[in-house]
C-alpha cells in the first residue's frame, strides 16, 4: 500500500490581491504539510517567490505567463 498526499491550491497571486510575502507563505504552508503532489491555479505576478520556497520538489511543469492588471 502506498499513500500519496496531495493538494489543489489557489494561491491568488494576482498582484492587487496578494503580495510576495503571502507567496512564501503560501510555499510553505505546502511544504510543511508534505504534499507530494501539487497542483496551483492562479500562480501570476509572483512566481519566482512561490517556486524559490518550494524545496524538495524535484519536478515542475512550465510557467505560462504573468498577468498584469490593466
């Protein structure tokens, strides 16, 4: 038997809702709970802050964008 641990996410990194510190937060809320697979929505204007927290993931897929408010 093996158990997998995984976490769907919206971390709101929209740059009027959120701001870098609730990012690395947000990364690591995820990798104190130990998830070993994690999906995020809404990973905009701060993904470099949100990645760089993430330690011990070995795997990411690519980052589409940035959104900026117009």
């Amino acid at each position: 038997k093996v158990t997998v641990k995984m976490v769907n996410y919206n971390i709101g990194g929209l740059p009027w809702m959120t701001s870098a510190a609730k990012q690395t937060r947000n990364a690591e809320f995820i990798v104190e709970n130990g998830y070993d697979i994690v999906a995020v929505q809404e990973d905009f204007n701060y993904h470099s802050t949100f990645a760089g927290g993430l330690t011990g993931y070995n795997y990411a897929t690519n980052h589409t964008g940035v959104c900026v408010k117009t």
